[in-house]
C-alpha cells in the first residue's frame, strides 16, 4: 500500500528538478524562428545541409500559417485498440487485442452513433512463426496491425468517411525491434496505407501532447551555423518540442504548413504513402496530424483533415471526441481480464484440460497473514 504521507515529502524534495525553468531556451528558440520563419531560401539551406538531426522538408515560407474552420457536416470513423499481454504465470498461451470503432455522422438527418468492439484472441499457432512470438512487442505489433484493418474494412463499407487514428503513422517502433520483426510488420502496415491509397479513403493520424524535434532541429541548424560540430549546448534549445515552437506563432484555431518527415524508417515507404505533417492549435494545445503524401499533395484533402480534426478537437474539449470514444471502448480494465482468465479456467474444466498457474499468481489471489 501506498504511504500518501512519505510521497508528498519526496515529491517536495525533489520540485527543484522537478520544476525546470527553461525560459531562456525559449526566449532564445523564438528569436531564431522569427528569423528563419521568413528566410526565403531556408528551407533551400536546410535540404543542402547534412544535418546530423532529423529535419523536414517543405516549400515556401517556413512560418506561413492558415485558418482552420471546423467542418459542419461530415462523417469520421474513429479506432484504438488496447490489449492482455500473455501472462506467464497463467499456463495458457494466449493474448487478446480488443478494437474499438467508433462511427459519428454528421448531417442534417439524426443518425445515431455507432460504438463497436471486437475482440481478436491468438495463440500460439497465430504466431508460432515469428521468433519471440509472445513478447510485448509482438502483441502491440499486432494490435497497429488490426487497428489499421479493422478500420480500413469500416471506412471501406461507409464511401466518404474519414478515418482517423491515434499515434503515428512514422512506425518509430519498428526501429528497435530486431530485423525479421521489423520487416515482416513494415511490409503488412505499407500494404494496409496501400489499400487506403488505393481506396481513396481521407486518413489522418492524431498525436496529442506530440514529443517530436523536427523543428527544434531547424533552430539547432540556424544557431550553428548549418556547421554542427559548432553547436554549443551552454546556449542550447534542447528541452524544447516542436509543439513549444509551434506556439510561437499559431493562435487557436491555425495550423502550419504541411511538412515532409525524412525518418530512415521512411525511406522504405513508397512515395506517395510517406508521412507528412502539420501542427495545429486547437486550443488548449498544439496537435501534430498526420498524412500520406498523396494527401499532402492535394490542398483541398489537408483541408479537410484540418477542418475535421480541429471539429472534432473542440467538441472533445481538446481531444477528438471520436478517438477518446473508441479509446473507451477498446480500453480493457482488470475486471476484463480477470473475466478473460476466467472464461479460459471455464473452457479447461469443460475440455478436461489442466491450467497450471504458478504459485505467485495463487498467492495474488488469495492473501492472507
């Protein structure tokens, strides 16, 4: 049990390192983006440099912005997934991804939300050709993977629908994962974006409370002198995110130009599906949204992702409304997944099949002194 009194007076022992102040960084960030936001041959430097920071590309003014206006009438799919990893301490070899739908349409006519979950169970023959086939890594490999299907099937039977998930469609994951993993789930996720190319379904991905340095990068070139060897990190910006230097200049309601990523990851993704990105303030943050590039490259399309995204923001008080719903109905809770080992103890007896459980999960489930 938690003793309440003992982590109030670490917590205040540590406010000096919890509590930074990086004023400075920002003072000094936003004088350099006010520079280079309207440099002309910036973004011409920037992709002559070879920059040991992951930068993006773009044309035209760096700081130019535009108005958003929230769609009125439109319909959005929405999908998340949540999971029960294997439990090693329970003898059955099997994990469970939970997908949850959401449906919001709207237009003149009243039609009622759709809120749907589904439930995928795999064992061992699911997997039993990839190495590692139980580890964290797998399952949350698998859940992307029957996210993106699941939704794309949706949006397929629904023409017009825009499909937004949660996260990243930069698949940064992958990078650490050894290269049999790697691969295989590369190749299954560029074949689901294909689909919806070919589909011509509008996709996005939203990313609350983003953590990416893109544009950090770009301040970074500037104080050095495109030379990095000069970068000196006494005068630094390298607690910043880009959503600090987003703020600088976007007021409630605007979004940036869009930007090309250049992650090595997505050097393996066809042209026309490798992520771009714009940033949005949608009020009580800065987002990050973000697109294939047959997208990006059809103004009229980034307009309506814009517009939805930013739609759905303010009716979800600064989170889409449709993500946080599917959020609820994918979350699985412990009550969920004492019902799942339940179910299988149940499936055990009826097939006369023994469950081995180690002797901590017993212990666990019956405490005593």
């Amino acid at each position: 049990m938690l003793d309440r009194a003992k982590v109030v007076k670490a917590l205040s022992l540590a406010t000096d390192e919890l509590f930074l102040d990086f004023s400075d960084e920002y003072l000094r960030a936003e004088k350099v983006w006010t520079k280079i936001s309207q440099e002309s041959t910036f973004d011409q430097k920037v992709k002559a440099s070879q920059s040991p920071w992951l930068v993006p590309h773009w044309g035209g003014l760096l700081g130019r912005k535009y108005n958003v206006k929230p769609s009125s009438e439109y319909k959005v799919v929405a999908v998340d997934g949540s999971q029960i990893y294997p439990d090693r301490h329970y003898g059955a070899s099997c994990f469970l991804v939970n997908v949850g739908i959401v449906h919001l349409n709207y237009s003149k006519n009243y039609i009622p939300a759709k809120m749907i979950t589904v439930p995928y169970v795999f064992s061992m023959k699911d997997v039993s050709d990839i190495a590692e086939s139980f580890s964290s890594e797998i399952v949350d490999c698998r859940r992307q993977e029957l996210e993106f299907k699941v939704g794309i099937d949706y949006a397929s039977k629904n023409p017009g629908t825009i499909l937004l998930f949660d996260g990243s469609l930069i698949f940064w994951h992958l990078e650490n994962y050894g290269h049999e993993i790697k691969q295989r789930f590369l190749s299954i996720y560029i074949a689901l974006l294909e689909r919806v190319y070919e589909k011509k379904i509008i996709t996005a991905s939203y990313i609350s409370f983003p953590k990416s340095k893109e544009l950090v990068n770009l301040i970074r070139l500037e104080l050095c002198a495109f030379d990095h060897s000069k970068y000196n990190s006494a005068n630094s910006v390298d607690h910043l995110v880009d959503s600090s230097i987003a703020s600088f200049y976007l007021q409630e309601g605007q979004r940036s130009i869009v930007f090309k990523n250049n992650s090595r990851i997505t050097k393996q993704y066809p042209e026309h599906l490798v992520p771009h990105f714009f940033y949005m303030n949608v009020g009580q943050e800065v987002a990050r949204v973000e697109f294939p590039a047959w997208i990006a490259n059809d103004q009229s399309l980034v307009d309506v992702v814009a517009s939805v995204c930013f739609d759905q923001s303010k009716k979800g008080q600064g989170y889409p409304v449709c993500l946080s719903e599917a959020h609820e109905q994918a979350v699985v809770k412990g009550a969920d997944r004492d019902f799942f080992y339940y179910v299988l103890n149940q499936l055990s007896i009826k097939e006369k099949r023994k469950i081995v459980f180690s002797q901590k999960s017993l212990k666990k489930r019956k405490l005593g002194v």
